[in-house]
C-alpha cells in the first residue's frame, strides 16, 4: 500500500459525504456504546465497594467463625477472643482498626417507632476506620455515653429533632432492656443500608446486650494495600498464634449477594458488547458493501487504466480503516467526556436504589469510573470488527475484471 493508494481513498471518502458520515456515526456510536456501558459497570462496582468500606464496613473485618448465619452478639467475639485479636492486630500491617457491637433493637420516639440496627462503636477509632463522621449534617458525631446517631432521613420519618431525647430497646441475656439516649447528630450518605443504623458507644451497647464480647473488628487498611494479600496474611498470623474460631472477611464475604450480581453483570455485558460490535460492524460493511456495487464501472474503469485489483481492494480496505478511525475518535471522545462527567457528578438513583439496593450495598448516587484501558478495549472491538466486517467488500473489489466492471457499471 502506497502513499497514492492511501490519497485516493481518503478523496473517495468525501466525494460521498452523507454515506461517509453515515459510516462514521454507526462507528462513534458503537465505541460510545461500548465506552459509556464498561465505564459504568466497572464504575457501579467500584462505587458499591468504596462506599460501603469507607462509610460502613471497612476493608477488613474480624467476626466470629458462624456469626454470619446467626447474627446475633452472644455468637461473636468472646472477650479472650478480642484480646487475642488485638495482639494479632498490634503486629499486623494495618492502618486502625475499631470495636463493634451490634444488636437489632427498636428505636422509639414520641412520635413513632421503627425497628433499628444498634451499633456500638468506640467514637474515636471509628473515625480512623470509616468516615461516616464526615457525612454529619447537622449536631456532630457522638462522644460519650448517652449520646445517639442517626439518619437524617430516620429522624424525619420519626419527627425525631436534635437534642431529643429517644429510647431504643433491645434484646439482652436477661430480656428486653431500654435505655434513653440524647440525639447529638444526624447524617445522609448514599448507602441506604445505613438509613437504619443507630450509633451509640460501645459502653452503652454493652450494657443493652449484656455481652462483654464484641460481633467485629473492623479494619482500616493502609492506602494501596491489597485487600486480598492482607486478608490472608492476617488469616495466617491468627492461625500461627494458634487462634481459633475467628475468620477474616472481606467486602465479598460481608456482601455474598455482591459477589452474585456482579459476575451475573460481568457475564450479561459480554454478549451486548459482541452484539454491539456486530452492530457497528454490520453497518460499516452495509455501506462499504453498497459503496462498492455503486462504483462499480469507476473501479473497472481505475484498473483499465494500470491500478492492480490488489491496491483497489486495498483502497476499499484503507477507507473503512478511514471511517473506523474517525468514528472511534468522535465516539470514544464524546463517550470518555461523559465518564468523566459521572465520575465527578454521578447518576444519582434516589430513593428507587435506596429501596432496591440496601441489601446488595448498591448506594444510592453511582460514579463512573474511567480509565485508559477503555479506550483501547473500545478501539480493538470496534476497529477489528469494521475492519473484518470490510474484508469482503473489498474482497469482491479485488475480484473485479475491468471490463465486465465497466459494462456492469
């Protein structure tokens, strides 16, 4: 292929303006497509894990080995075993790391009731856990006994004002037991797993549950260690000090429905990108196609003259490398524009998410994620699709002979 070769296909491209633009648009909009629907995926992913580790969970936490089929806290830590833990922990490569207690209980107003999940927390290490305290929008985070936090949108729907006074209840060893608290804070994140969740001291939750242990540990990992690699390195050093019944889960373990519907999504998105592709490819192979039997006489004319039907096939070729080419650029730029633009904004979901993903860990505002990767997972399927697509186009233009091409046209 010559510089010549490689002219004349770009001159032809123009000499047809609408078809060319026809071709180009099925191609931005295939890579768009494409682009925008793995950006959002991969996106949608990262948000539900991010979100739920820096507001709620945490990176890693240490449950008792069971706990998860009955959640209930005499099933947790017994007090040997967070002791036993923290002295792993002092020596293990983490950031921080805080004590919880949870319960399920009630929470009651002078204006209603609602059932709660109670979760006791030591104020201080929280915050070097998670940054729910960062999500208070009006009070402040709580600090000493007595004190609650709760929901913006809990406190609405219980007419529940700052510096009330509420009672929760929850079931101890002994039976139910209550006690009133002060409401100092309450906050709105985009995890509508947490529009239930009361906060109290771990003190507080102690005295409610009348268990000394804790139901976890969770854990703050420092920034750009591998969760996978350090869940099983701590899993190993709490075998080698010869613990036992304590295991460590990751967001996957806490979140098991997480783990089902992401690789259901993983494995939906293949066949609609194929389909996309065909889509894109199909068309650049329509037009070019339609391109070739309308200028059928001027190919027959082009070899008459001394062109090879090796060079005009590979003329045929280089204008849908021409069409794939602009078309990706237009299409992966518009598309790569709107990945940046949510993954600064987001697609906010409101409620609908809030009910339908509070048990997945779906929040409630999703971001996209970019990366340069897509653009070249865009290009290759796109561009390798339209350009097989265009082999047999050019493949009939190589088979022309001259004057049964010219008697045709």
């Amino acid at each position: 292929m010559n510089l010549m070769t490689t002219r004349i296909a770009w001159r032809n491209l123009w000499r047809h303006t609408q078809r060319t633009i026809l071709m180009i648009a099925i191609v931005a909009f295939g890579s768009w497509v494409i682009l925008v629907m793995w950006g959002f995926a991969d996106g949608m992913i990262r948000s539900m894990t991010d979100t739920q580790i820096v507001y709620n969970q945490g990176d890693l936490q240490l449950r008792a080995a069971g706990y998860a089929d009955d959640p209930v806290p005499s099933n947790g830590l017994t007090p040997e075993q967070v002791l036993s833990a923290q002295e792993v922990l002092a020596d293990a490569r983490v950031e921080a790391s805080s004590a919880r207690l949870e319960t399920y209980g009630m929470l009651r107003s002078s204006y209603g009731s609602d059932g709660v999940i109670i979760r006791g927390i030591d104020p201080l290490n929280e915050q070097l856990v998670t940054k729910l305290h960062e999500t208070v929008v009006e009070g402040r985070y709580i600090a000493e006994p007595g004190e609650i936090l709760m929901s913006a949108k809990m406190a609405e729907s219980l007419d529940i004002r700052l510096g009330e006074r509420i009672v929760l209840l929850a079931q101890g060893e002994s039976g139910t037991s209550s006690q009133a608290f002060r409401a100092v804070g309450f906050f709105t994140s985009n995890l509508g797993s947490l529009d239930n969740v009361v906060s109290i001291p771990l003190e507080d939750a102690h005295t409610m549950s009348e268990w000394s242990g804790l139901t976890s540990i969770a854990i703050n990992l420092p920034a750009g260690a591998s969760t996978g690699r350090n869940a099983t390195r701590l899993q190993e050093q709490l075998t080698v000090a010869g613990i036992e019944g304590i295991e460590v889960a990751d967001y996957f373990a806490l979140n098991p429905f997480a783990r089902i519907m992401i690789q259901g999504s993983t494995i939906k998105m293949i066949p609609m990108v194929i389909m996309i592709a065909l889509m894109a490819g199909f068309g650049v192979a329509n037009t070019a196609f339609y391109s070739v039997l309308e200028r059928t006489r001027e190919f027959g004319v082009m070899t008459a003259v001394g062109m090879s039907r090796k060079l005009l096939a590979q003329m045929v070729l280089m204008e849908s490398v021409f069409v794939s080419g602009i078309g990706f650029v237009v299409g992966g730029s518009v598309g790569y524009g709107c990945l940046i633009y949510l993954s600064r904004y987001g697609l906010n979901f409101g409620d609908s998410m809030a009910e339908f993903g509070s048990e997945l860990g779906i929040p409630t505002i999703i971001y996209a994620s970019t990366s340069g990767w897509y653009w070249v997972a865009a290009f290759s399927v796109v561009v390798f699709t339209a350009l097989v697509a265009a082999w047999y186009p050019a493949r009939r233009a190589n088979r022309l002979e001259p004057v049964t091409a010219i008697r045709e046209g």
